[in-house]
C-alpha cells in the first residue's frame, strides 16, 4: 500500500517536472544510473606474435564484449555540463590441449574514472554529449599450463620444492596506467524515466607499468603492447532526464 503510494507521487511528481520541462528548464537536466555493456577493439597483435611461436591458436583480434555501470548527473549551474563516473572489465582467451597438458592464455583489460561531459544545446529531445573519462585500469595476461589435476598438499609441496619441474605453470603480467578517454554518447529518452544509449570512443593509456606475478619488475615488454583501444558502447539508464 505504501510503496504504491509512494510510486505514484514519485510518478506524477515527475510528470509534471517533465511536462514543465521547456518552462523552467533551458538545458538539459537530471542523471541516472545505468548498465553499460560495450565492445573494446584493442590491439593483441603483440601477443599473438608470442602464440605463434608456440604453435597456440590467436586471441581474437575483432575485440571482445566488456560490461560496466555508469552514472551522471546534469550541474543546474553550469548550463549542458554533466558528470558523473564509470567502470568496466571484460576479456578474452585463448587454449589448446596437447596429450592431456592444457595451455590458456586470458587476456583481460578493466579501468574507470570520472566522466566530464558536454551536451550539445542545439540538438533537442536527445542528449548528444561529447566528453571524456580521466582515471586509471589494469591490462592483465594470466599465463597457464596444467594437467588439470591438482589437490591441496602437493600445492604447499611444489611451492616448497627447490627442484620444481614446472609441469604445472602459472604467470601473470599485469600493467597499471592511467587513461584519458575521448567519447561521444548519443542518449535517447524512451520514457521520462529511461534512457538508451549508443556512443564509441578510445582509450588512450599513459603513465603505464608492468609487473610480473607478486608485482615482481619485468624486462623486454614489447612496446607497441599497451592499453589503448577503440570501443563501442551501449547501455540503458534509470532516473529522470529532460534534454
């Protein structure tokens, strides 16, 4: 009984602000918060180079599916200006068995930061932003090798044995920067309370270091494998939004 009241003053308090929307607003006004999958096309050649050596099949250079959560908020007093901030992570893979001894490589790329951004006032009843990200992400590679068979005391015994086969292997290298992200988000208001949105943009990286393993140092990094990578965005948001 409550929540349906409250739902409805919610409901028509937001009619009216929105109907009202061309009378008191001259700016596009709100935010909210939403789910944001999108496609990151980076560039793997570098460690495909290493997988061909080996005799491994290539990670996909057409990109791969990430997901994040995003969320802004219009500033009444500085006309067509939102902020707000996001996040997201994805990866993709590569594996092959060979007489029983399985090889994986996981590739994974992840970051977030605060997002500054411009509508364009011309363009009315739609929200079309140019802007950017400015925060940091890691690029990890975890590197494998195993029979698949492991139990707990043979894993405190090979970490304690000096004489080590290296049957079972495990590395990861891991590369922290920080990043500066252009982008352009078209918002579409399907209801007064839900927005769809379709943007691209590209992650530039700077400031980056690798690591191997426990943040051991690493050598020889190739130097045209980095972080920057154009991706394709979507997503859906919740909140109140008046372009």
């Amino acid at each position: 009984m409550y929540k349906s009241i409250i739902f409805a003053i919610l409901f028509l308090t937001g009619t009216m602000l929105y109907g009202q929307a061309g009378q008191f607003f001259d700016a596009p006004f709100g935010g909210g918060i939403g789910y944001v999958p999108a496609w990151y096309i980076p560039d793997v050649s570098p460690i495909n180079t290493e997988l061909n050596k080996i005799g491994m099949p290539e990670l996909s250079s057409s990109g791969f599916y990430s997901s994040g959560i995003a969320g802004f908020l219009y500033l009444g007093f500085v006309k067509d200006l939102r902020i707000g901030g996001m996040g997201f992570g994805g990866s993709l893979s590569t594996s092959q068995t060979v007489d029983n001894v399985n090889r994986e490589v996981v590739y994974s790329l992840s970051g977030g930061g605060v997002t500054i951004e411009y509508t364009l006032p011309f363009i009315k009843n739609v929200g079309v932003s140019v802007g950017a990200v400015i925060g940091a992400g890691s690029l990890e590679l975890d590197l494998y090798r195993n029979s698949g068979n492991f139990s707990w005391g043979e894993m405190w015994e090979e970490l304690n044995d000096p004489n080590q086969t290296l049957d079972d292997y495990y590395g990861k290298l891991r590369n922290h920067y920080w990043m500066f992200t252009p982008m352009i988000n078209v918002d579409y208001p399907v209801y007064r309370f839900v927005v769809i949105r379709l943007g691209v943009g590209y992650q530039l990286a700077f400031a980056d270091e690798w690591t191997a393993d426990n943040d051991q140092s690493v050598s020889n990094i190739p130097s045209d494998l980095n972080s920057n990578s154009f991706f394709i965005q979507s997503g859906i948001f919740i909140g109140f939004f008046s372009f």
